[in-house]
C-alpha cells in the first residue's frame, strides 16, 4: 500500500470520526430534551428496561467486524455519559444550586445574620418541659451574647410511648421566653396543619430528620414567609437532601438553612455517624448556609465539642446542640445533653478554637 492510498485511508477515518462526534452530539442534545420531559413528569431519568431495548435493537443491527460484546460495552458508555448529562442539567436547574446561584444565601433571623461568614449557634432543650426549664437554659445562652434559642414542642419518637412534647402549649412557652429575654426560637412542625398556628409562636420552623421527606410538609413550610431549618433525614443521600429542600424553595420560600445531623450507618459507638465532609460538599453544590447538629449525631455529652471544633474548621455556618438545666430529669434524650456548667465550658472551649473556613 502505497503513502497516499494510506494518507487516503485515514482521512476517511477523519471524516467518519468527525460524523460519529456530530451524532453523539446530537443523540446528547435529543437526551437532553427527553430529560427535561421526565423532569416535568416527575419521571425516573434511568429506565434500565429501556436502555435494554436499545442494546438490544443496536446488536440486531450489527453486522461487524465488532462482537456484540464490545458494541454493547461502547454504547453502555455512551448512554452513561449521556445520563449524567440529565443529572447535571438537573442539578443546574434546581433553585438551591450553587450553579443557580453563585452567591450566598444569608437568613435573617431577628439580627442574626445566617451564612455572613461569621459561626453562629442555636442551642436549647431537647423538649419544652416547663417555663422554668426554658428560662434557665435562655438565661445561659443569653449571657453568652446569643440569640438563637431551639426547643421541641413536637417530638416525634421511634417509640410511641416516649414523651412526645407538650404541643401547642409548648410553643406558648417558647413564645413567652423570646419576648422576655428578647431570642428568637426555633422549633419543629411536624403536621403541615400546624404551621399556619405555629407561625405566632416561632421565629424558625425546623423540619426534622424523619420528616425531611414529608412532601407536603415541605411544601407547606415552602408557602409562608418564615426561615426553614431542614434537618437531613436518617438515612438520605446528600441528592435527596438537597431536593428536599428544593420542595421548600419551589414554594417561594428562600429563606432555608441545611443541617447535617449525622446518618444511620452500622457503626454504634455514636447514636448516629457525623458526615462531616457533607459540609463542604453542601457548600460547593447550594447557596444554602449549613449547620451541624452535634448532639443528634453523636448522642454523646463527651464528643460534642471536639466535632463542633470540626464543624466550624470545615466550613460549617453554625452549630446546634442541647442545653438541659439538669439532664438526668430530661424526659427525652437525657443522656446527650449539656448541663449549664458543661455548656459554658464547651462554648468557651469553642469560641477559643473558632476558625471558620470560607469556602
């Protein structure tokens, strides 16, 4: 064979390379469409069934010189580029992302400046027992110059014989301690029916882990003008974490705070395992402030300044964790909360190490 039949040879092979790109492209675009239709119909974007129809067909149709093995391995790879494609497209669209939004999200909340840069706190109570118990803990956390105050007057429990908060009352309460000591509380809705009651009492509605994908909860707290503190459920991918609060702002409520409080895995030396790299994962992919909630992840009085420490090195916006006047009484979650002494020894101990990072 002589140079130029060679030469000739591949420019044909340039050519065809050059037609194969442009129909790969133009599959990719097709792709593209057929994703966003399963967007709005709230359609799996992978359908293995089809995807086999497909292989099928194109191995019918193959007359060599590749075996249908290989044919199937390189059209395997270009349906796999094709569907993370549609998943960026989706990413990209979703109101949280980072790639919506470039800038920060900050939530106001009463003075506080969530997601300015600066840590910030929300510390309190498991459950609302009394206004005396509250008082203590807000009277604490109220020396220390803060202003966030958490309390549960919904607990939902694994158990139904556990003390299950004090409702409607217990919001009362937590009002009646914002206006004396000048805080602003948050506290968790459970019942979508409840938020419109609630919104008199609180400053924040937080949406707890087993509720995170409680559809029509989120959509609720998406329909008013309220901050939404969105716990990441207990066993959810950081994906579905993020479209949780996707239900939120698709409502028209912007104003949403993430928090990672720890996941179930098969580890049991901790109540629960802190994803810590979930932070700066959170941070890169949504404009959203992130918190981390110390006490639900470890369940353990001795570990939550050390991963508080973590939280704030890795980026975190703020933390949250439990302040019970005398936690041996505490009728929930006993075991994992402070008692004022050791409250004002860990916000010493991390006001001292406290070295946000800016991502």
């Amino acid at each position: 064979m002589s140079n130029q039949e060679l030469d000739q040879l591949r420019q044909q092979v340039d050519e065809m390379n050059l037609e194969i790109l442009k129909l790969v492209n133009d599959r990719a675009r097709l792709v593209q469409e057929i994703g966003k239709v399963k967007e709005k119909q709230g359609v799996n974007r992978y359908d293995p069934l089809r995807e086999r129809d497909m292989l099928n067909l194109i191995k019918q149709h193959n007359d060599g010189p590749f075996e249908n093995s290989t044919i199937e391995h390189m059209f395997k790879q270009i349906f796999k580029a094709a569907l993370e494609l549609q998943e960026d497209d989706h990413r990209k669209a979703l109101l949280v992302s980072r790639k919506k939004k470039a800038e920060d999200t900050i939530v106001e909340i009463k003075g506080e400046k969530i997601g300015d840069g600066n840590p910030h706190f929300v510390f309190g109570p498991c459950a609302v027992e009394s206004y005396e118990q509250v008082a203590a803990v807000a009277q604490s956390i109220k020396s220390k110059g803060l202003k966030l105050l958490r309390g549960g007057a919904f607990k939902p429990r694994t158990s139904p014989y556990d003390f299950q908060g004090l409702g409607i009352e217990g919001l009362k309460i937590l009002k009646r301690i914002a206006d004396d000591f000048d805080m602003a509380v948050v506290s968790e809705i459970v019942n979508p029916a409840d938020i419109e009651h609630a919104l008199e009492y609180i400053d924040v509605i937080q949406i707890g882990a087993r509720n995170m994908q409680n559809f029509e909860l989120l959509k609720a707290a998406g329909a008013v003008n309220k901050p939404v503190l969105l716990k990441r459920g207990l066993a959810a991918t950081i994906d579905e974490f993020i479209n949780a609060a996707e239900y939120i702002m698709a409502q028209g409520n912007g104003q949403i705070i993430l928090c990672e409080r720890g996941i179930r895995t098969y580890e049991r030396a901790t109540r629960n395992t802190l994803d810590i790299s979930a932070v700066p994962i959170l941070k890169q992919e949504t404009h959203l402030p992130v918190f981390v909630d110390v006490t639900h992840s470890t369940g353990r009085r001795d570990l939550l300044l050390p991963t508080a420490k973590a939280a704030l090195a890795i980026g975190a916006d703020g933390v949250m964790a439990e302040v019970h006047p005398d936690p041996a009484v505490a009728l929930s979650d006993s075991a994992q909360q402070m008692d004022l002494e050791q409250f004002d020894e860990f916000y010493r101990s991390l006001l001292s190490s406290a070295h946000p990072v800016k991502l």
